[in-house]
C-alpha cells in the first residue's frame, strides 16, 4: 500500500500534456501578435534613419552650392563626390562621410534644385508628417 501511494504521490508532482500544450498555445499567441509589431517598427526605423542621411546629404550639398557660389541647378551625383571631379569638396569638407542606407537603398543627390532621394521606397525627402 505504501508503494501505490508513493508512485501516485510521484505522478501527482509533474504537468500533464494538456497543460503543457496550452502554455504552447498562448506562447505561440503571443508571437503572431507580436512579430508584424517588430517588422513594422524595424521598417520605420530603417524608413526614418535613411530620411535623416538624405537631410544631411540635402544640408552639404547647399552648403557647398552657396560656398562655391554655384547656381542652383549646379548638378553632381554621390559617385562624383569620391572621384575628384567638382563636388569632391561635399565629402571632406561638408560631409565626413558619405551616409549609407540603413535598408540597403543607394542615394541620388541630384541638382540643386530637387532633393536627394534615395532608392528605398518607403524613404522620401521632405519626409511627409502623414
């Protein structure tokens, strides 16, 4: 008699299946609510850092068309900036370095007149407050 009660005291002390599966169920709820939550933070985050390269890129390329007293249609490109040609002053004296897309999108830094604009969709420049 001793020895039934003791394996019954012996399975008493575990989870049963059922009770392990429902934990599992809310676990897993509480990923699917959660995980778009992540991906759609990570794509703003990603969408405001590339905004905020493209205001700096925007900010030294005016700079560097009022200091060379260029006309606002001067027009150069981010690849001309390394390769020594007009604008290879907008790097080293007006940006450190040149921003890299946080998404992975290259940038256009276009003539005076339009704006920087980089090839992630969601980033645009002047960001809209919508």
């Amino acid at each position: 008699m001793n020895g039934l009660r003791s394996a019954l005291r012996r399975k008493a002390a575990g989870f049963t299946l059922v009770e392990i599966m429902i934990v599992v169920l809310i676990i897993g709820i509480l990923l699917a609510i959660a995980i778009p939550n992540f991906v759609t933070a990570r794509n703003s985050a990603r969408a405001k850092g590339c905004v905020g390269n493209l205001k700096q890129i925007d900010s030294a390329k005016q700079q560097y068309i009022m200091d060379t007293k260029q006309n606002s249609t001067f027009a150069f490109s981010a690849a001309s900036a390394y390769s020594g040609t007009t604008a290879n002053e907008l790097v080293p004296n007006y940006i450190r370095s040149f921003p890299t897309c946080p998404a992975g999108g290259t940038y256009a830094v276009n003539s005076g007149t339009s704006n920087p604009t980089c090839t992630y969709s969601d980033a645009t420049y002047p960001h809209s407050l919508t």
